[in-house]
C-alpha cells in the first residue's frame, strides 16, 4: 500500500492504490521547515502541477559498492519505465514518442500561443505518464487544436495518424480508470490491463476459476498479466522475458543481476535473486517466495520496491502497476520512530476492533524512515511519501511487513511552500495556531500509523476471500480509510506521548483532526472540476470518513459547519466524541473487510465518499483563486552519474541535479525507451 500526499494544510494522507499515486500529493501549504542550507526545490509549474526536487541525504556516508547497488537499482527501475506508460494506456507510448519528436524537431515560432499550449499539454502527458490525468484519471484535454497538431507533426515528419490521432480530441476513452456505480467499471476504463470487449463478469468468472495450490496462501492471480479475450476465450498476457513487455524486463533483470552482485548481504541477495527468477518465469509462487524473502531482508543501508506492485490503477483491483523505488535508511530518525513497530501488538490490543477481528501475533513489522534516491513508473514523477508492502493479506499475517516514510520526499514538500491556503481555510486564529506548532509532527506520525500499524492491523474471517474478490471496486478506497482511521485514533492518545513521540498529545492530535477534516470536506475538493463526483480512492476514503464522523456527531455537535463572512469552515468542538466516532468507524470499516461485507461498503462509500456538496464545491474553488500554487506536486529525480576508469570499472558516482523538467523526460525517452509502440 502506498500513501500519497495532497493539500490538506495538516494531514494529507493518500496513497498510490501505494499506500499513492496517494496513487499523490504532499501539502505545500503547510508552515516550512526552513533548512540552514539553502537549496532550490522549486523547478517550475504548468497547468495544475508543481515540478519540485529533492536531496539524497547521507549519499557520501554509503561505501562504493553501496553507491553501485543504489545505481544499479535505479537504472533497472528506469529500465520498465515504458511499461507504466502503455499500462496506462493502449496509445500512450505511441503518442509520447511523436509528441516528442515534434518538441526536439520543430523549427517553426516558439512564441506562439499555440506552441505555449503544446508545449504544456506535453508535460502534462509526461507527468502523468499518458495522456489521462494522474489523479483525476480524465482524459488531458489540449487547448491547441488537431489543425495545429497536424501541421506540427507535418513540419517535423512525425507520424500520428488513425486513433492514436484521434484520441487526442474526441471522447473516445475519456477515463482511465472508472470506479462509478453500476457501471461495468472494466469495460468502461481506458486502462491497458484488459483488452477490448473484456467486462466486469468476464473478470470476475475467469478468477473465480483460479484455485490456489495452498487455500491459505492465495496466489495474487492476475497481478502481472494482461487479461485478453481471444477469439471469444479469456486469456492472461503474462509480463515476463519473452512474454508481454519482454524487451523491457530483460533490460530490467540485466540491471539487477549487477545489483544482486554488490548485495550488502546474503539475504539481500537471495531476495534480489528471486525477483530475476519472477522477472523471468512471471510465477506467482516465485512472487510469493520473493515477498517473503524481501520481508525478510531488513539489515543494510539500501532498500528497494521494484515490480507489479499496486493496483489502484485496475478498477477491480487485480493487476499491478509497474513502480521503482531506491532508497537509503536515515538510521537516526528510523531509530526514532522503531517505537511504533515495537509496539505494534499493544496498538493492536487496544484498539476498538472486534476481538475476533485482531490479530493474536502481530509479527515481523518493521518501520523506517528513508531518502529516496531515484523513482520510476507509477512512482514518478508523482510520488508517495510512505509505503507498506507487500499487499498479500497471508504474509502480513504469517511473515509482516516492511513500512517506509520517503523523509527527503517530505522534506522537499514542506520547504517548497507557503502557508496562504492554510490561513485561507482555517476557522480561528487557535486552529492556525495548532497547525504552525504541531502540523508537521502531526503529517508524520498520522504516515507512519497508517503505514505500520494500519495496515498491519486486523485479520479476515476465515474462509473469506480477498478483498478485491469480496469489496470487488471498493477494495482499495476501504483499505486506505481503515488504514487512516487507525492513525487517526492513535493521534489522539497518550500513548504517543508515553512512548516518547510527542510532547503534548493532545495538541498532536488536535492538529492533525483538524487537519484532517479540513482536507476531506473542503481544501481538497480544489483539485476537482465543478460538477465531478469524488473516483479516486484517497479522496474518496478522506471524504467518507470526514463527511461520516460529521453527519454522526451532528446531535452532539461535534463538528460545527461556520459561515461566517460568505465563507464557510468546520469547526471541531469535541475532539474527545471524535475520536469515538472515529473509533467507531474502524470498527465498523474492519468489520467490513474481515467479512466481505460488499453491500455495507458500497453504502458506506456511496453515500459519503463519492457525491459532492456542489454549493460547498463552487465556494472552495472561489476562494482558491486567489493562489498561484498548483494543487499537485511531483519530482524529478537526482541524476547519479558513474565515471569508470579505463578498464570500464565504475571509480565514483556523483550526483547531478537535473535543470529543467523536459531535459529530464527527453532523456529518459531517448535511453530508456526499450518497448515497440504496440504490445
């Protein structure tokens, strides 16, 4: 699972399908934590996107061959990154090819408005790696029209041509990834897992057929394959060497069989040689065997995600989403926060969960904070900033899990922004007051409980299935709400502060409920169209869990909706009956999932997450005009440069910033490209 930022002036928790692409957005609203060392985060901005950069602390502390390992990794996560893209989308690779030929190609007025809208529309297409909206999942449109295009691609001797073309302007494939109600979500998404004339039934019976070796340990069927029908017959297209997207993962394993050669360890290395093993075979009890082994593998100063990992991007919640993530452990702050893993079980035990629905032995839960050094696929450029793998419900159980803060991701977030919105949105000056002293501290406990104990927490009935199986569309949204909703009701604890985490846990938690029901009834709502309904999981499971602990406290008053001056705010009055509500939540939301209570879930998210309060909508965005700051944010990544000597032996690797967000993108398209524009 991965968490993904968002602006929400205190605590945005999202998460990419990874605990995302939040699948996305860290606030930069937020009070900044000023560095004494001056360094430019800030790149640039177009459209609704902000292009930040970031540091990777602790790079000269890492002995060579650890600086061969972290380049190894990053080099076989860039590898597939044009697997993310034709994931995304039948035509994406096809049309970021031509589309770049006519940005390094063409010699005509780059003054022109409509060069400047082109110009845009590509790095919008290049941030959410195809021509859908990263987070949205709305068709980008061009405000340049096809005359121009053609006369681009004519003057540059670009071919685009049929529907690749046409898709640019019409209706045709207008969403990603549809999560709307009685729908048939699979036939409806333009996403490439499945293939045309493929639906919801036909994915549901084809799965139900499959039958695990070991009931107890189900296989993640579907995970790394495309599901096809051929000449009426259902058939996966497995990802794998000589399979679909064969070129790119033989370029992927030829990256990591360096890496597993400069292993920090011997159980790092066996890991790594189970991951070529399933880049090879695609057998998804090499899959299985590979997360545990990785679990397993905690020692060492560089960590790694690298696979078909997170499926938000499936509207059923089967297949993997190719992602890269390289980082190196920030010992002293992971030392810090060891606490939380430590007592995970005393998290567990106390928690408002039926007993039937806690787990007896939380085992083998590990939690660190961590400086990226290089992301890729659907890690990039819009990234999480924590991360808890692997999703297989059983190796949780049997084995645990590995939680991550991306700390230089954060990091970079808070000191690229500004604290307009924030006094924009808040109700009082003890509400401002709350946010500047104890935000930040808030963000990072609510990303680590919801990480580590989050979704650690809890166990299904027996003999029911997996989520994806049993809350089908709803899997993911229910997931991510749990996970927030057990660190909302720890925030408010003195268990924090017994354990040595906060110094005045009720000033914490106050900041981050505030914070919290802030973003999921009002700030976020900037990053939607009027009009649009709520269809990404984060947001959906931040609005149903505000909007429901609202409507429930109304005869205590817990929360009070303020208009005041034409505006309106949401006041929390009793943070005490919050915090209930919120446990009460959890319960209910755990009961949903241990039980595959699919008809609960639908109401729940239905009824809370999905429809806007139009009139509260129109105000938000009114008030928002007067910011310049985009409502999203991503990366793009340091550059490590390896020099060799003569006998093409790597001496020292340094790294470089990249100067601009296109010269990133170009390059990445002229060395990494290692797909045919078809699959």
């Amino acid at each position: 699972m991965k968490l993904k930022k968002v602006l929400s002036f205190a605590l945005a928790a999202t998460f990419l399908l990874s605990c995302g692409n939040d699948k996305s957005e860290k606030q930069t609203d937020s009070v900044k934590e000023k560095e004494t060392v001056a360094f430019n985060y800030n790149v640039e901005q177009f459209a609704d996107i902000k292009i930040l950069r970031y540091q990777i602390p602790g790079w000269e502390q890492l002995t060579l061959k650890e600086q061969k390992l972290v380049y190894y990794l990053t080099q076989a996560g860039l590898a597939g990154r044009d697997i993310m893209w034709d994931q995304n989308y039948r035509h994406n690779l096809k049309i970021r090819k031509a589309l770049e030929q006519v940005y390094t190609n063409y010699k005509g007025d780059k003054t022109s408005d409509d060069w400047k809208t082109f110009e845009v529309y590509l790095k919008r297409v290049w941030f959410s790696n195809g021509i859908h909206h990263h987070y949205s999942n709305d068709k980008l449109k061009p405000e340049f029209s096809s005359d121009y295009l053609k006369q681009l691609l004519a003057e540059t001797n670009t071919n685009l041509e049929d529907e690749a073309f046409d898709v640019i302007f019409n209706d045709v494939d207008s969403k990603k990834v549809n999560q709307a109600k009685g729908v048939d979500n699979v036939a409806l998404s333009a996403v490439n897992f499945y293939g045309p004339n493929v639906t919801n039934a036909d994915v549901e019976s084809f799965y139900k057929a499959k039958v695990s070796p070991n009931p107890e340990k189900p296989l993640s069927h579907g995970l790394n394959s495309q599901l096809v029908k051929e000449n009426g017959v259902l058939k996966e297209r497995v990802y794998k060497s000589g399979g679909l997207y064969g070129s790119a993962i033989d370029e992927i394993v030829k990256w990591l069989e360096l890496a597993k050669g400069v292993a920090e360890n011997e159980a790092q290395g066996n890991a790594l040689g189970l991951l070529i093993e399933y880049y090879k075979t695609g057998d998804l009890q090499t899959w299985d065997d590979y997360n545990v082994a990785w679990t397993a593998a905690t020692n060492g100063n560089v960590d790694y995600i690298n696979s078909f990992i997170e499926v938000y991007n499936d509207p059923l919640g089967y297949r993997g989403s190719y992602e890269n993530i390289v980082q190196i452990n920030d010992f002293d702050m992971s030392q810090k926060m060891k606490v939380l893993s430590d007592n995970a079980q005393w998290f567990e035990d106390n928690s408002p969960l039926m007993d039937e629905h806690k787990k007896k032995n939380v085992v083998g839960v590990t939690y660190k904070v961590v400086n990226v050094a290089g992301e890729a696929g659907d890690a990039s450029p819009s990234t999480p900033i924590g991360v808890n793998l692997p999703n297989a419900n059983w190796i949780r159980a049997a084995v645990g899990s590995k939680s991550v803060s991306l700390g230089n991701i954060i990091n970079a977030y808070n000191n690229a922004g500004s604290s307009g919105r924030l006094k924009e949105f808040v109700h009082d000056d003890e509400e401002l007051k709350l946010e500047e002293e104890h935000g930040q501290l808030a963000d990072k406990l609510h990303t680590a409980l919801h990480e580590v104990i989050g979704h650690a927490s809890g166990q299904l009935n027996p003999g029911v299935g997996e989520t994806k199986e049993t809350l089908k569309n709803y899997a993911s949204t229910l997931e991510e709400g749990r996970a927030d909703l057990v660190g909302l009701y720890y925030l408010y604890n003195p268990k924090l502060q017994e354990l040595g985490l906060v110094k005045d846990w009720k000033a914490v938690g106050k900041a981050a409920y505030d914070g919290y029901i802030r973003n999921g009834l009002m700030t976020q709502l900037i990053r939607l169209n009027l009009g649009d309904h709520v269809e990404e999981a984060h947001m959906r499971n931040r609005q149903w869990v505000s909007a429901w602990a609202f409507e429930k406290g109304k005869a205590d008053n817990v929360i009070e909706k303020v208009t005041r001056d034409g505006k309106t705010y949401f006041n929390i009055i009793d943070y005490d009956k919050l915090h209930d509500l919120f446990g009460q939540l959890l319960r209910e939301t755990q009961r949903i999932k241990s039980e595959g209570d699919y008809a609960a879930v639908e109401a729940l998210v239905e009824g809370y997450g999905v429809k806007v309060d139009q009139k509260n909508h129109a105000e938000v965005l009114e008030r928002n005009k007067q910011f310049t700051s985009p409502p999203y944010s991503g990366f793009v990544n340091p550059v490590l440069v390896a020099e060799k000597n003569d006998a093409g032996e790597i001496t020292t690797i340094k790294v470089t910033q990249p100067e601009t967000f296109s010269s990133q993108m170009l390059e990445y398209g002229k060395n990494y490209s290692f797909l045919p524009e078809v699959n």
